[in-house]
C-alpha cells in the first residue's frame, strides 16, 4: 500500500478533491488527513452534487430561506460553514508546516470569470467571512483573472489559481503571483504568510486529443499528451522559482507558487487508474485527487518520483507535426471549464430554489 508520507518524501502533498457535510461532520476527512492529506479543495460542480443529491443540508437551507436570503446567498452561507469546519480540521498542519499545507479552497462565483472587480470584491468578502488563515480563494485563470489575482496577493489574500490547462496560462499566472508579491515586498509589507497554487488540469488534454489520435490511427500516440503538457509546465515551475528575481523574494520570506495538478481522475477506462498520480510525482507540486482515485493511490499507486519527465515533453511537438493544435486545444478547455462550472453553479442555485419551494 501507498503512504501519502512516501510522497511527501519526495516533495508531493496530497490533497483531497471533495467536500460534502456529512464527510466533514462524521469523521471521514478526519482519518484521511490521520492517513496524510494535507489539505482540500472545492468547486461549483462539487458543491452543486453535495446539496441537491442529499439532505444534509435541507434543514440549515429551509432556515436560511425563511429569514429571506437569496439563493446565492444561502448557497454562500452553506459552503462558507463547511469550508470554515474543513480548515479547523486542517488547521494543526498549516500551522506544523509553516504555511505550507493545510489549505482548503473555495471557489469565487464561475459568474465573474470575466470580471476583474467583481472578482476581488467577492474575494475579499469570502476572506473576511470565512476568515480562517488557511483559507485560499480560487479565481479562474481568465485574462480577467490574472489581474485580480495579483491584487489579492498583493493584499495578503492566499490564491489558489484554478482552470490551467496550457504552460502560457501557467506562466501568466506564476507573474501574477509573483508581482503580487513584489508590490507588497516593494510596500514595506510581509510576505512570510501568503500562499498560492497554480491547479493545472490534466486529464482533460488526453479527453480532447486521444479521439484525434485514434482517427489518425495513431494509437501508440494516445495517453500521452497530458502527461507531457504538465512536464512541459514544470519545466517552466523550475525556471520562474529560481534565479535573481525569485531569490529577492524568496530571500524576504517568499513562498513558491506550487503547482498543483487537478483533475487527475482518469477518464479513459483503458488507462490504469492512478496514471496521473503516479505520472505526476515530484518535488514542490501538490495533487488534489477524488475520492476513488485516492482509494486506488492507497491501493496501488506508486511513490517513485517521475518530474521533471523532459523523456515526455517531445510528445508535444509531435503532435504538431502530426497537424493537432495542443494550443487551440487547451484555449477551448479553458473556455469549456469556466462553461461547465457555470453551469454547475446556476444548476446549483436552482437545487436551492426548488429545495426551499420557489
């Protein structure tokens, strides 16, 4: 069996990709971090399955609707309870590690993906209601996105910047944290306690590529192309975090912006189930993984490190000499993601809405 304290050997943190009340409540999350989760992160789609599909919520919800919130807001007030008992939870590893582990996350509205104010107000507000040290916001990596995350850095908020699907995405966002950073160093301001992950997503390149590859019948090209799309990313995580300009910050008592890889449930049944954890293992990096595949790491999964895999970056430009566009491609998954978490979370208000009788 696979320990999560292998990994965290070689550099990895393994998070959780899950919320539900009743998880929380009843002790579940608790033995996982006994077994060595270090931290847990949340999204619309998420939290949309948790309150419709059962009732651990109703009764909170019906009282929520009788004082006259709005869905939107009830839908915060129920999250914000669950995140706040999450990172009590996790609240002794944050604080053994420094600031390193010990996150959970909650996602600003899929609403305001195009919207830079919009987005650093509700930001500000989810911190100061929530207000748990260990709290990171998520803000999409929309061009939108990428200014409101250098202003909440630069005001102390942790960030935890999600929907990466390319190294271009990646790397604006790295520059953002990192100018957050220099503007509060720049301030006279402390940057010792700000914390940030740049949750790229992975399986979701193969979904896209793999149906192009099989028309071509190229078979032996398939289950590759993620893989090789976060070595590739990595490989620019090792350059940004290093040399004059990091070493100034870091020297202030800067953190890395860790990567962070996200959906890594393999899609492709042919696949073994633990291909993008296994695949993925290396130093500085976290893993937030769903609850099955986690099941199958503690099984079987493995604990060698395998990053940076330059072995694999050559994937890419072969897919451009076999005619398959790896950038128009993940420019359409950016856009696709933001889609789907809108559409979670509108299906989520309208859970709420039948739940309380509209």
């Amino acid at each position: 069996m696979t320990s999560l304290t292998d990994l965290l050997a070689q550099g990895q943190s393994i998070w959780i990709d899950y919320i539900e009340r009743n998880f929380v409540k009843r002790g579940e999350l608790q033995r996982l971090i006994e077994q060595g989760v270090r931290g847990l992160t949340s999204n619309p789609a998420i939290f949309q399955k948790a309150i419709a599909e059962g009732d651990a919520y109703d009764a909170d919800l019906i009282g929520f609707a009788t004082s006259g919130l709005a869905s939107q807001a009830i839908f915060e007030n129920l999250a914000i309870a669950d995140i706040q008992d999450a990172a009590d939870l996790f609240r002794s590893i944050y604080d053994n590690s420094h600031g390193e582990d010990g996150f959970v996350s909650l996602e600003v509205s899929p609403e305001l993906a195009d919207d830079t104010e919009g987005t650093i107000r509700q930001a500000r507000r989810l911190h100061h209601e929530v207000s748990r040290p260990n709290l990171m916001i998520k803000v999409p990596a929309t061009p939108a996105g990428m200014p409101a995350i250098k202003c909440l850095i630069a005001e102390g908020i942790n960030v935890n910047v999600t929907l990466i699907f390319g190294s271009e995405q990646y790397v604006a966002t790295a520059l953002a944290y990192i100018e957050g950073l220099e503007q509060r160093v720049a301030a006279n301001q402390s940057v010792h306690d700000i914390a940030s992950v740049a949750s790229f997503f992975v399986s979701r390149l193969d979904a896209a590529v793999d149906p192009l590859l099989e028309q071509k019948g190229l078979t032996s090209w398939m289950g590759k192309a993620a893989i090789a799309n976060a070595a590739n990313t990595y490989d620019q995580f090792l350059a940004i975090f290093s040399g004059e300009r990091w070493e100034r910050l870091a020297a202030a008592g800067g953190k890395r912006q860790r990567l962070l890889w996200a959906s890594t449930g393999t899609k492709n049944k042919r696949y073994p189930d633990t291909l993008y954890i296994d695949a993925l293992i290396g130093k500085h990096t976290v893993n937030t993984i769903p609850p099955a595949t986690l099941k199958a790491v503690f099984d079987h999964g493995s604990s060698a490190a395998a990053l940076p895999g330059h072995d694999m970056i050559a994937c890419l430009n072969g897919l451009a000499g076999l005619g398959i566009d790896v950038n128009e491609i993940i420019a359409r998954l950016q856009q696709e993601g933001v889609a789907a978490f809108r559409k979670a979370y509108q299906e989520l208000l309208q859970s709420i809405e039948k739940k309380r009788g509209i």
